[in-house]
C-alpha cells in the first residue's frame, strides 16, 4: 500500500474528527483531517491543497518574514526579497514564483556537479554542506525537513549563515524531541557511516527514500547558537491554523 493511500483511508477513518480553518499555504477556506496521529507534524492534511502540519509552519514562518499577507500573495505579485528554497517541489515551492530572479531553488543530486543547472532550467544541483552560492546571497534560506538527512548539519548551519545576509532568517523544520538532547542514529564522525540504531528511512520525491541520521532534541538550539543563530520555536497546532485571517 502506498503511503498515499494509507494516509487518505486514515483520513476516511478520522473524517468525522476534521477540524476548520484557513490554510496558510492555499489561503482557502478548508478542513484538516487527520492522517497520523502519532506525528502532528504530519498528521493533519489540508483537503484544498494537501499540505501537511510542517508545510504550514514554513509557510506561517515566511509569511511573517516577508512580510506578505498570505502564500497566495506571494505566488501572485512576486517576492521583494532573495529567497532560497532546497527543493524544487513540495507545498511550498508550489506557491511560490518559480523561475524569478527573487527565487532561487535546488536538488540534491550528487551525480550533478554542484552549481550545475538542472533540467527545469533554473535550478541547480547543490549540497547544504557546501553551497556554492556567493556570501550573504539571501534575505531567506528555506529547508524543510532536510537536516536530519545530512551528515554534517554543523557545516549545514555553517554554509546558511554565511549565504544569509544580516538580518536574514532561516525557515526550516525538522523531527524534533524536546525531551532529549538529541537521538544520533548513524556516526559520522569518520569517511564512513556506522550504524548506532536500526535505519529510519523517509519517503524522498527523488530517490523513494532518504536514511535520517538524526533526531533533533533541544540541543539543537545550543548547537545553532554555535553559528550566529538565534532560534524561534513554533511548533504545530490546530488552533494557530484555524485562526488565520
């Protein structure tokens, strides 16, 4: 069974438990409609668009950044600020005006040579760990549940603060325990993986699925403070997507 599938008869199941409210991504009027529960993050789907509990975060995050009054906004008048998506599909990148010269997106391909275009004709291929863009390039770095995925989120966090300039913000959203420090599920500290915990795999529009290296937990904001960041948590909530205006 697909995992499509199986989140759209859990939402059959809990349809009667749908919950109000406007989308921060589509900005329509809509119901969210349990599809995990065990992961709020994941668990409520927007029946207008689809997005999911972490896609609205990002979305409230940008918003509130731009600032804009809404993601329909944005994809409609355009961007007044540099903006840096990883990714170049999902939710976000939907809404968003994709090919301007304010929006800059990427893949991770490592058959790509980094900064190498890709086939859409305006994205290209890079690591978080070693960006090719030139310092202080954006006003906005977007990623979205990518960091528990890399090696070395230390030269992630790096290589986004040098991108950004003063001011900048980044946008992202990851797994996250706030009752632990952090759950460290492969060592990297050597040229090769060892495994600490059985694999965790997540879906990936690219490859089908993506290993997670890591589960965030509060020191995360120890170790962004590392690297020039002050951190904001929000965290998701049916009550502050019920009440967008």
């Amino acid at each position: 069974m697909s995992q499509k599938w199986a989140m759209a008869r859990t939402a059959l199941r809990h349809i009667s438990k749908a919950s109000p409210g406007r989308c921060p991504c589509c900005h329509q009027l809509t119901a969210y409609v349990l599809v995990n529960s065990k992961n709020l993050r994941e668990g409520y789907w927007c029946v207008r668009c689809r997005s999911l509990g972490r896609n609205r975060l990002v979305a409230l995050g940008l918003t509130a950044t731009l600032p804009a009054p809404n993601m329909r906004a944005i994809g409609s008048t355009g961007l007044h600020k540099d903006v840096y998506i990883a990714a170049t599909s999902g939710a976000i990148f939907t809404h968003m005006p994709v090919g301007t010269p304010q929006l800059t997106t990427s893949d991770y391909i490592p058959s790509v040579e980094w900064g190498s275009v890709l086939p859409d004709g305006h994205s290209t291929s890079q690591s978080l760990e070693g960006l090719t863009y030139d310092d202080r390039s954006f006003d906005i770095v977007i990623t979205e549940d990518v960091l528990e995925h890399v090696r070395d989120p230390d030269a992630c966090f790096s290589e986004i603060h040098r991108v950004l300039r003063p001011g900048g913000a980044h946008i992202f959203t990851v797994p996250w325990r706030p009752d632990l420090e952090q759950i460290l599920r492969v060592d990297t500290s050597g040229p090769e993986d060892v495994r600490l915990l059985p694999d965790e795999w997540h879906g990936d529009v690219i490859t089908g699925r993506i290993l997670a290296y890591r589960t965030f937990g509060y020191g995360i904001f120890a170790q962004m403070a590392k690297h020039g960041f002050e951190t904001e948590l929000l965290r998701p909530s049916l009550a502050i997507w019920a009440k967008i205006p």
